[in-house]
C-alpha cells in the first residue's frame, strides 16, 4: 500500500510490501506474512511517478504501487510529524495516543501493529527517526520499545545526513566545530548517507530473519531539510 499525504506532513509516503514468509509451503492464506514499512519524512506525493510526478524518476516506488495498492484518499488529522506517526503505528486519533503536536511521548498503554506481531511470534525491529519519545535527540535506541524489539538504530529526533557504525553502536557521523552531532553531509557516501545505511540496516535484518516472520519498519529522515544529499 502506498498512502500520500498532505505536503504539510512530515510523514507524507508510506509505503508496505508484503511477501510470503515461505512460499513454498502452502498457499498464500496458510503462510504468515511479512511486513516492510518504509517511511519517507516530508515528502511531496507529487514528486512520485505513481502519481503523476515527473520533477524526479522514482522507479522503485513505482514498482511497489503497481504491485501494491495505490490510496487515492488518505488524510492526515494532524499533519505533523510525531501525531502522524503516532496515528500510524496505533491506529488511534492523535488525541489518543496522546501525540497532538511534536516531541510529545507515546503513552505506555498504546498498544502498537510490532506489538501485535511480536505477540504472534515475529521478528520485529525499527530503524530510523521515531519522533515519539519527547525531546530526546538524537537519543539512539529509546528504552521504550513499543513491540520493536530490535532497535538498536531507532533515533528519536533530528534530520542527520550521516551515520556510521562504531563498537560503542550507531552514531551521528558528522559533527560541528564543538564536537557535537550536526546535520553535515561532507564525506557522506553509499555506505554512510543517512538513507543508504539505514536501507542497509533494514537488509541486515531482513537477511537475519529470514527463516520467521518478520515486522520491520525503516523510518527515512529524508527528503526533510536541510536540502543537502551525497554525491553525485
């Protein structure tokens, strides 16, 4: 399913591809599913080819639309970025989770679609900007899981440009002049790009557990400003 919202939203494509866990065993209704939610960040619908968009060539999400389903009418109540996403992964109104505006916390009763899973046996994880855990920033792997057990490389807030991998876990690779993370995109390849490795953090746990079900979410700080990218 891909759903569009408004250009005012900071989470304005989701897009879910859904596969058989085994197809070899049975028919599709005996297989348990798997599910990928990829979440794009402030994202115009018009910029996409499965929508007309033709500022940009979007092949791949292309693919998953017309493999997919395409929403025509999909509304956000509040569209900003922690309600959005609160409504998302609840199914509740804002009001209900109670994420009204931005940096509120999820509450600890909401009950989210990873929770589900993770009770029917999934695998299930979550990389990539949360935005539902208060102020915290960038505030690597939140204590409060909310059914995504493995993550490791959730962040909670900010629109990095650079990660890289070191033995203390993920970090923000570029810094300022103090020391401290920034939103610097210099020496930012296809390996340390904020959506090239978090997209490798999503096939790292798609290959680890590929033998179960599995329910993954990668939550793309892209294309949100600052309007700056890798080259070429």
């Amino acid at each position: 399913m891909l759903a569009a919202l408004s250009h005012r939203s900071s989470i304005i494509v989701f897009l879910l591809a859904i596969s058989a866990s085994n197809p070899t065993t049975g028919g599709a209704a005996d297989a348990p599913l798997n599910l990928l939610i990829i979440s794009t960040d402030e994202h115009h619908f018009s910029t996409l080819g499965c929508y007309g968009g033709t500022a940009v060539e979007t092949p791949n999400i292309d693919w998953i639309a017309k493999n997919g389903a395409l929403c025509t009418s999909f509304y956000a109540t509040t569209p900003v970025c922690s309600p959005s996403r609160a409504s998302l992964v609840s199914g509740l109104y804002p009001q209900k989770t109670p994420v009204t505006t931005n940096n509120i916390p999820l509450d600890d009763s909401i009950v989210t679609f990873a929770e589900i899973l993770k009770r029917r046996g999934y695998a299930t994880g979550y990389a990539g900007k949360w935005h539902l855990d208060g102020g915290g920033k960038p505030q690597w792997a939140p204590e409060r899981k909310f059914g995504f057990e493995d993550n490791r490389y959730m962040f909670n807030r900010g629109h990095w440009k650079k990660f890289i991998l070191t033995d203390d876990g993920p970090k923000v690779g570029a810094v300022d002049k103090k020391g401290k993370p920034s939103y610097g995109v210099d020496g930012a390849d296809e390996k340390t790009f904020s959506t090239d490795w978090l997209c490798d953090r999503a096939m790292d746990f798609i290959g680890e557990n590929a033998d179960r079900p599995f329910c993954y979410m990668v939550s793309l700080p892209d294309p949100h400003g600052p309007n700056t990218v890798r080259a070429p």
